[in-house]
C-alpha cells in the first residue's frame, strides 16, 4: 500500500472512529428538523396585543379601523389629544392617529400624523395609510357623482394557471422551490468546506506543535502528508453525507405515500364539501410532489458529490497551507477572512440572481469560477443547466485545485517545521519563491 493510502486510512478511521463525528452523524438531522418544527412553531404564536388610539377630528374615518390579533383600534376622539400623548408616554397606549378636521378631505393626504414612542412597522403604516386612502378614494368618487358599486363590481381579479409546453399542468412558487432546494444543498458544501476544512487544518496545527510532524515528515514528504488529510478527511464527509442523503430520501418517499392518501371526511362538514376540499389538496400536494421528482433530483446529488470533492480539495489546501503556516488558531484568523469571503458572495449570487435569472451572465459566470462554483452551480441546477456548462464548470474546479496544491504544497512544506515566529503575508510570499 502506498504512503498517501496509508495517510488517507489514518485519517478516515481517526475521523469516522470519533464520538462527535458518530453522534452528529445520527443527531444533525433530527436538530435540522427540531429547529425547523421550532421556527414554524415560533410562527404560530400571536404576537402581544398592541392598542392604538383613534383621534379622528373628522368623524369619517374612525369605523374604518377594524382589530385585529395584532393591533386593536380605540376610539378617543372625544379626549383631548394631549392627554393621549401623555398616555403613550406612560406606554398605555402602542401610539396615536391623529386625523385633523379640514375643510376639503384632499388636505388630508399630508395633514394625518401617527404619534408614537417607538417607531411603527412599514407594515403598519402602509395599511393605515391604505384605509384611510380608500375612504378618501370612495368619498372623491361620490362626490364626482360615480357609482362605486359599479367601480366596485367592475374590479377584476386574475388568477392565472400555469402549464407547460407539453400541456402538462405546473403549480405556482416552483422557483421558490427550485431555488430552496438548490440553495439547501448549496449550503450544505459551504458548512461541509468550512467544517471539513477547519478540522484539516486544526490537525495539521496539532502535529505541528505537539512535533509529531517533524518525525512522520522523517519517512514521508510534506505533499504526501498534505494530500493523505485532505483526501481522508473528505471520504469522512462523504461518508457522512450519503447517510444523511439515505434518511432524506427514506422522509420523501414517505411524504409521498403520506400525501397520496386521502384523509376521511368529519362529522361536521357534508361529505360533498369535504370530499372537494380533500380533491384539491390531494391534488395540489401531488403536483408539487411531482414536479419534485421531475426535477434532475439524480444529477444534483452526484454533482453535489462532485463539487463537494472539488470545493473540498480546493478549499483544504488553503486550510493545510494555512495550518502549516501558523502555530495556533489564533494566528490563522488574519488568513481565514480572504477563504471564507468567496463561499460568502456564492451564497448571496445564488439567492440574489439565480432565482431570478438561473441562465444570466451573473449566474453562468460564477457557477464557472472555481471558487464560487460549488454553490452557485448547484443553486443553478434545479433550473436546468446545460451538459457542456457542466462538465466545463467541473473541468475548471478540478483543474484549479491541481493548480492551487501545487501552491499550497511549497507553503506546507516550509511551513511545517517553522516555529516560534507569526508568518505575514509577505513571508507567505517568500515561502512560494523558496
């Protein structure tokens, strides 16, 4: 067996052997699903009840306020506006729409005034200013002599269905979908490249200070070691992620069978009614579940195989570099940021262009550089991504990361046996000359 075999046993065994690699293994996805129950749960909860005082000088607008969970609507126009404001100040009341009397309601577009400790929500001021705008509205076309009935009625709604060029019927939000789903596994490479690639280079620190380094480098060259890391520590993600994958298709299969099975009607709806309403949810839920499995559902997990390798490789020659350039963790802060900024700006082009232009400039652009590829590429691919975009993309990581340990491997091996001394990045430099 050859030396980097050797290493890359070692470190796979010395990884997957461990109690936090075993535990998370099996506890991640039940705290992916924990905090995703929490979060929706946390959703559910009212908010506190917020009282907000009425003082409508008018008389016309006060009845137009309805309550709600969130705010309730208190009528003090009869009390003078000062002893209100001295209310909010003692937190009675949330805040205070003023509504001045004038003698044309046109004034008021610029006269009303929302009186208030704090500052409102956008929310909440859009909708007052949409309540009393639509009365304002209603009162102009009265007096211009309009039917608002007719203005009313002569409203229309649109609701348009979605279907594909083949005929085949589409349901609305599947971007949103595609998107989240490309955005989930991108995510994932970014956690697996930081984790993976920290865990690199906190054993490359390791050996380095305790001088075990200094004998294995005795028998073995610097790249040897250096490779053997990054290659057994990525077969111990790989590991991990392809379980994770099991039990993740293992839940879609069974939400599948879940949704296709309808749910008995209840004592107090008709039958009728509830067999309607189960028709189009079935319906509906077996839509999305079908255009989940129309999407290239096998390309993007082998691509996220691929560019989990890829973005790997390349990324951890960085962090061994980097580990072998230091003495502490402490130290290795000042050379983190640079690595870390690239996986950052793939996940903002992702979510920023991809859902809104998939096949755009931007978007093709970043999916083909190296650094950025690993997410933006699979954020792209729930779209469709053309075959020669693909393996060209794949081309230009795997190439770049040859090209890149060659780099790395001249900073690790001078590294490794420098002590005592906080390299900069001008000695970094120098190192690359050597």
């Amino acid at each position: 067996m050859s030396i980097i075999a050797l290493i890359i046993k070692r470190e796979f065994i010395a990884k997957v052997r461990n109690r936090s690699f075993i535990v998370m293994t099996f506890l991640s996805p039940l705290l992916f699903v924990g905090i995703a129950g929490f979060v929706g749960y946390l959703s559910t909860l009212k908010a506190d009840m917020k009282l907000v005082a009425i003082h409508d000088e008018t008389g016309l607008f006060v009845n137009e306020f309805k309550n709600s969970d969130e705010y309730k609507y208190i009528n003090l126009s009869a009390i003078d506006t000062q002893i209100i404001k001295d209310s909010i100040t003692n937190e009675s009341y949330e805040g205070l729409i003023f509504i001045p009397k004038v003698s044309d309601n046109k004034q008021l577009e610029n006269k009303i005034q929302y009186i208030s400790n704090d500052s409102p929500s956008l929310s909440f001021v859009e909708n007052v200013e949409d309540i009393i705008a639509a009365k304002i509205t209603k009162g102009n076309f009265e007096k211009a002599n309009l039917d608002t009935v007719a203005i009313k009625n002569a409203e229309a709604k649109v609701n348009i269905s979605l279907s594909k060029s083949s005929g085949e019927e589409s349901v609305k939000g599947l971007n949103e979908i595609k998107i989240g789903i490309g955005g989930f596994f991108g995510y994932l490479i970014m956690m697996f490249i930081i984790i993976y690639g920290n865990m690199v280079m906190r054993s490359v620190i390791e050996e380095k200070t305790n001088r075990i380094v200094e004998i294995i480098i005795s028998s073995v060259k610097p790249f040897q070691l250096m490779m053997g890391k990054i290659i057994g520590t990525s077969l111990a993600g790989i590991l991990q992620f392809m379980i994770w994958a099991i039990i993740g298709m293992s839940l879609m299969f069974a939400a599948s069978a879940f949704f296709g099975v309808n749910v008995s009607p209840t004592a107090k709806i008709s039958p009728e009614v509830m067999q309607a309403a189960e028709a189009q949810y079935t319906g509906t839920a077996q839509m999305y579940i079908k255009e989940l499995w129309n999407l290239p559902i096998a390309t993007l997990l082998i691509s996220f195989v691929i560019y989990f390798i890829g973005g790997y490789f390349l990324y951890s020659s960085f962090y061994a570099s980097i580990g072998a350039a230091v003495d502490s963790e402490t130290d290795s802060q000042q050379f983190l940021l640079p690595i870390i900024m690239p996986l950052i700006l793939g996940v903002y082009i992702g979510f920023f262009t991809v859902m809104n232009d998939p096949h755009g400039t931007i978007a093709t652009v970043f999916s083909m550089f190296p650094l950025t590829s690993p997410i933006v590429m699979l954020m792209r691919i729930p779209f469709g991504v053309p075959w020669w975009q693909l393996v060209l993309s794949i081309l230009i990581l795997f190439g770049t990361f040859f090209f890149t340990v060659w780099f790395a491997s001249k900073i690790y091996r001078v590294g490794i046996l420098m002590y005592g001394k906080k390299p900069t990045w001008g000695e970094l430099y120098k190192w690359l000359k050597y």
